[in-house]
C-alpha cells in the first residue's frame, strides 16, 4: 500500500473482532510513531504496552465508570460490550513527557498527535484499523496507577486501539478542500 492510500483508506474503527495482531505490525507502528518530527529534539512522546494484568484492571476501571455514568450497577450486557471494545484490539497507551514552558508542551502535543499519526498510518498499511480514544477512563488518575505512568511528568493523550474491525463505520463527511484553503495574492 502506499502512503497516499494509507492516508485515505485509515479510518476509525469502532468494533472488533478477537484476532490477535502481530507482534511485527506492532513493533513496525511504534517504530514509524518514532520517526516523528519534533521541535528541539524533545522526543516527547512515550508508549505504554499494558500485559493481561494492566489490560483486565483498565477494563473494571471502564466498566465501573460506564455504569457510573449511566448511574446503575454493571450488567452483563455492558460488560460484553466494553469485553468487545476493550480486551480484543491491542492497545498502545500514549502519553507526553510534561515540559515546564507551556509553549514547548503545546509543541510536544503536536509531535504527539504526528506519531500517533505515524503509528495509525503504519497499521493501516499493513492491514488494520486503529482508534485514538481519550476520556473519562484515559484521565482516570487510577489508569496512571495502573500503567505505572508517572502523573506529575506525563500526561496520558490517548489511548490507541488497534485490530481488524468487526466492521468499519461509514467515511464522515469531510469539509470540502475549497473551505479549508485559503489562497492569499
Ligand atoms: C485527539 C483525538 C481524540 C479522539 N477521541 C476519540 C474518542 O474518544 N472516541 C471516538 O470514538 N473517537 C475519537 N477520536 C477519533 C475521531 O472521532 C475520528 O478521527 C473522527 O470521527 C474521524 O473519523 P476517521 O478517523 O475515520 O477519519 C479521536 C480523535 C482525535 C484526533
């Protein structure tokens, strides 16, 4: 595949099926997530690989805070749901080292969201589909706790998902390029 077709065929995926990802498309992504540029050489990105341990405990953190939300205990129903969407893709936790000047961690967020990118592109090259989540479970100071991500010197920017889709959604509809290209004389 190449890039251009990366590009247009990457989408957020939002199911998926229980099929295992290699270990090579893995390693290939996070490998593509650190070619990204950044200002000043901060390599501010880092990325958190959870085991069984770390995937079951962010799972009951996401259950207990879904059934929260809705103000009701977990059912089963839901615990199948978030099963589905949190045990079976593989997950990269990503987070950005925390640089004192306000200015600089604006930057590093956007060296951030440029491997993030990378890492997205390179699995949709090699045949899969990813999701950049954030919210209330990858605020959670407990997920800190549970990643052993240091909360005082990184901040956690999302969690991304990756596997093959139980299905794709439809492509949203994007602005038309007119509207967001300005040509000055
Ligand atoms: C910073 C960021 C956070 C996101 N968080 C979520 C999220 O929490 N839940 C979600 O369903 N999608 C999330 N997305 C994915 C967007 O919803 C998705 O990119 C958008 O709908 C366009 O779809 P596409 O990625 O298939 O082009 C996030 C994307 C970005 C850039």
């Amino acid at each position: 595949m190449n890039l251009q077709d990366a590009i247009h065929s990457r989408r957020t995926a939002h199911s998926w099926t229980n099929e295992p990802v290699n270990q090579d498309i893995l390693e290939r992504a996070l490998r593509a997530a650190q070619m990204a540029p950044c200002h000043r050489l901060t390599w501010p990105w880092r990325f958190t690989l959870p085991g069984p341990v770390a995937r079951n405990a962010l799972y009951e953190l996401g259950v207990q805070l879904k059934a929260a939300r809705r103000a009701e205990q977990p059912s089963e129903a839901l615990r199948d749901r978030l099963r589905q969407k949190l045990l079976h893709p593989a997950l990269v936790v990503v987070s950005q080292v925390l640089d004192e000047d306000l200015d600089r961690q604006n930057e590093d967020y956007a060296a951030c969201a440029c491997a993030i990118q990378n890492l997205s592109l390179s699995v949709t090259a090699d045949g899969l589909h990813s999701k950049w989540s954030t919210g209330g479970l990858t605020r959670h100071k407990e997920t800190y706790e549970i990643l052993s991500v240091p909360q005082d010197e990184e901040r956690i920017i999302g969690f991304v998902w990756i596997g093959t889709p139980a299905r794709l959604p439809n492509e949203p509809e994007r602005l038309p390029l007119e509207q967001v290209v300005r040509s000055v004389p």
